[in-house]
C-alpha cells in the first residue's frame, strides 16, 4: 500500500528572517511579497527545515521496485487519487494485462495533439526537409485535426479522415492534392509509432485517390521553335512596350541609360530562360544559385548546394559550352559595371519570384499558346519539362536523363517528364526493317486436272476470274484455256459442277486458289 506525503528539504536561513520559540521547538520566521513564511530550525539551529509544496507518492512499480514520484498536487486528497492511478497500472503490469510501452504510449496518447505537432516538427526541421514541403504538411495535419476534431493521439481515426478526403472530392479538390494529406498523416502517425506514441499507424489503409483518372494540371514541352520565339521576345518585349506607348503611332523617345537598363533586363530574362531550359533545375534552386556555385574550370559545371536541392543530397550538372559561355559573359558584365570582382555569395541571377507572370507575357507576346488543343499548358515548370523532351528527342539514354533530371524513379523521367508528340515518335519507325510481301511460287500442275470455268451470272458461286487474276502480272503466265464449245472442244472432260462448261488445261496454274490433291496434310 503506498502513501503521500511532503517532502523535507534542508535549506539556510533566510537573511530577514527572526527565530522565535513556540511550544518548546524554535521557528525562523520571514515574509516573502509580503506573506509570512515560518519553517522549523534543524537541531543544530543553523538551517531549517521546509516541506514541500507539493505532495509525494511512495508505492511499488510493476516490476515491483520502490518508487517516489511527485503527483504535482497540492491537496492530499488528489494527490491520493493519482497514487490509486498508478498503482492500479503497476498491478496491470505485474498481471500481463499491460506492457511497460503500452502504458507509456497510453499515457501520451493523453496529451495534447499540438504538443506532439511540436515535437514532430522539431524532428523534421533536424533532417533538413524542405521549408515549403514542411509548411505544406504542418498545415496539413493541423487542418485535418481542426476540422476532424482529434484533440489527442488517443482520438486518431480513419474513418472520419476518409470522409474528409471523400467531402473534399465532392467538393472539387484536386486527386494529388487529396493524396497529400493522406501522405501528411501518413508520415506523422509512422512517426508516433517509431517514437513509442502509437502502437499503429491508425491511417495506413486510407485509399489512394487515383492522380491519372483526376489529373487537374498536365504540363507540356516547348518545341524548338517555340523556345527560339521565347527567348527572342523575352529579350525585346519589355523595350519594344515602351517604344509603343505613344497614342499618335510615333515611337517614344528614351533616354539611353533608361534604353540601355531595358535591353539588359531583356537579356537577363532569356539568360534566365536558357539557363532553365539547358540544365533542368527547379525554380526555387535556381534563384538559390550563387556565383561561387558555377564553375568554369574543366568541364564547365554548377555546383548545386545540398541545402538548396529538393533531395538535399547536393548535385553536379553539367554546362553546355554555349550557355557557359553566356553566363560567363554575363558575369564579367557585371564585373566591368561594379569595378570589382563579384563576391562569390551573392546571387547568380537575379531571378524573379514571380517569373510565372513574365512568362505568361512573354508567351501571348510570342503566340505561343498557354493551353493547347490537349488542355496541356505550359508554366514555369513546363521548362523543366522541356529539358528532359529534347533530351529524349536526341537520343539520350533514360539512365543518363534520369541522372540529369536528379530522380529517384526513373518512371518519373519516362512518363511524366517526357511529352513526345506522334511526329516524334513516327520518325522512330524508320529504324525498323523493311518487310516486303513474298512472291507466290509458280508450281507445275499434272495434265487432265479439271477446273471450273468462271461462273457467267450473278446467282453463281464465284470461283476463279481469270478475266482479272488470270492476268495480273507475269506471275500467271499463260494460265486457262477456255473452251469455246464443251460439246465439241472437251468431250473427254468430266463435269465438276452441275450446268457449268468444263474448263481442261495442261498450262501451269499458280497456287493461288488450286492445290494438288493429297493424302497427307
């Protein structure tokens, strides 16, 4: 049977405090905010003796161990009430009805869900996942567990989340966006159990909304003349809007610093444009691209940084010389301007956030279709499409496309980053072998063989024509003979069909139509 109780604890005097005697026992008396404290002397008169403010509990574990453990109560009788608690559980372990981890996991399941959201995102900002992916799947499972109503662990439920997702369906979301929050919660239960705060993952058997069937967003490629329009009207569009801004048709005069500021930001766009298109690089890692980051020694590279990769793994990709070349230009451009060489920290490009709505511009400025015929459109991503298209168009290996585009799934880069149209894929064909029909054979047939004339009206079977096959090609040669009195021309002759002339040869017949009797098949 356990018991409660305050602790003792030993502790100087206070400085203002005075002694004074009470029933036979001297007592240290202080105010603290203007509340008088009193605490017995220790024997020796040198410390006093305090309880705590709190009551203890002393009893047996499940293991049978003695334990005191504080309850965090000020009355005796909660503090009593919690001993009873816990004695209970340590009986539940002692009997086998329980587990030392299924009560841990009990008790967790108590608290609060925000604190175990803390915890969890603690833990993912220590692996160094992406900020945005980790944004996007906090704010998922706080929203599912708002509007579900999963206050604790000890709540957690499929079967209200499935009926979210299939409300949210109804209500026009989006299939892949539906999967997310499966993927959310997901990955945060598979955390509880790893961490001993569930026993099971509650959501592993949510449904996985098909993305095929309900794909919102299918992004295109660019063709080559397409690009060579896009990066020709990034390069003018901004000047060549304000050359027509006047009303009276005349061109607007500029100032040549103000001409020359909107000619270099048109160049620095298709820069921007060619340097996405020719390396594949997502959006947020190439506006996190520094000029330490581009190397033009040996094979001309970017050194993309671990931290501002989507994998966090850190990647090697490779220059076209051509574009090096640009970018270099572009470097020592603005090297000249700033009469210094550029500190390798700062940004490569200067890339805008919203790049999406220049592109748009410069695709109406350009005639190129946002949407096309398809439904299939074409954004800031799209680009990164395009990479891998033309890579697939020349030829290179899905390995080394794979290895470029930096998947971890090569159905990534063969079905969903690859668009080939039926003219890219019919050229293929011409790599195929040519399979020209075969020559029927000429074959000798044996002399007195009776054939069927061609019948002479519609109600007759149709047999051989040799109005039409007899003569079609040297093939035949001379084939029939037709009589032109059975009576008299083939008295010989014996009739195959009924009320028909008999035909009789001794020529070559083609195969077609006739084969030799035999006993054999």
């Amino acid at each position: 049977m356990g018991s409660v109780f305050r602790k003792l604890s030993t502790r100087p005097i206070p400085k203002a405090a005075e002694i004074v005697e009470k029933g036979g026992q001297r007592f240290a008396r202080w105010r603290v905010r203007g509340k008088l404290r009193t605490a017995p002397l220790s024997e020796a008169g040198t410390t006093i003796r305090q309880e705590s403010g709190t009551y203890f509990a002393k009893y047996r574990d499940g293991a049978g161990k003695e334990v005191i453990r504080a309850t965090g109560c000020r009355q005796e009788q909660t503090a009593r009430q919690r001993l009873t608690e816990w004695e209970r559980e340590a009986e539940q372990i002692r009997a086998g009805v329980l587990t030392g981890r299924e009560l841990a996991q009990a008790k967790k399941s108590r608290d609060p869900i925000e604190e175990h959201f803390t915890a969890f995102e603690g833990r993912q900002s220590a692996k160094q996942v992406s900020p945005v992916y980790l944004k996007n799947t906090m704010s998922a499972l706080r929203r599912i567990a708002k509007e579900c109503d999963f206050p604790t662990l000890a709540d957690l439920d499929a079967e209200p989340v499935e009926r979210w997702l299939t409300a949210r369906r109804t209500g026009g979301m989006a299939a892949k966006t539906r999967n997310g929050y499966r993927e959310a919660w997901n990955l945060f239960a598979n955390w509880c159990v790893e961490t001993g705060r569930l026993a099971a993952n509650p959501f592993h058997r949510l449904p996985l909304a098909n993305v095929k069937t309900d794909r919102r967003k299918t992004r295109r490629a660019m063709t080559e003349a397409e690009l060579g329009k896009l990066l020709a009207v990034a390069r003018d569009r901004a000047l060549n809007a304000r050359l027509k801004e006047r009303l009276d048709g005349k061109p607007a005069k500029l100032s040549p610093a103000y001409r020359a500021k909107l000619e270099r930001n048109g160049r620095i766009r298709a820069l921007i444009y060619k340097t996405y298109i020719l390396t594949g690089l997502r959006f947020d890692e190439l506006r996190s691209l520094t000029v330490g980051d581009v190397r033009f020694d040996g094979t001309p590279r970017i050194e993309l940084a671990a931290a501002n990769e989507k994998s966090r793994k850190g990647s090697r990709i490779p220059l076209r010389p051509d574009l090096a070349g640009d970018l270099k230009a572009y470097l020592d451009e603005r090297a000249r301007e700033a009469q210094t060489a550029i500190p390798a920290r700062e940004l490569l490009l200067p890339v805008p956030l919203h790049l999406v709505r220049h592109l748009k511009k410069d695709l109406e400025a350009a005639g190129i279709p946002k949407v096309d015929e398809r439904g299939h459109i074409l954004d800031i991503h799209a680009l990164r499409h395009t990479f891998n298209t033309l890579l697939a168009k020349g030829g290179v290996s899905q390995r080394v496309a794979q290895e470029l585009m930096r998947h971890s799934d090569p159905r990534m880069t063969a079905n969903v980053y690859t668009d080939l149209g039926i003219g890219d894929t019919a050229g293929a064909l011409d790599a195929l072998p040519a399979l020209p029909l075969p020559v029927a054979p000429v074959r000798p047939v044996a002399p007195g063989v009776a054939l069927t004339s061609v019948p002479t009206s519609q109600n007759d079977s149709v047999g051989f024509h040799p109005a039409t096959d007899a003569n079609d090609g040297d093939q035949w040669g001379e084939t029939l003979k037709i009589a032109g009195n059975v009576n008299e021309k083939c008295p010989e002759s014996t009739p195959v069909n009924s009320g028909h002339p008999i035909v009789r040869t001794t020529e070559k017949v083609a195969a077609i139509g006739f084969e030799p009797m035999t006993s054999r098949l």
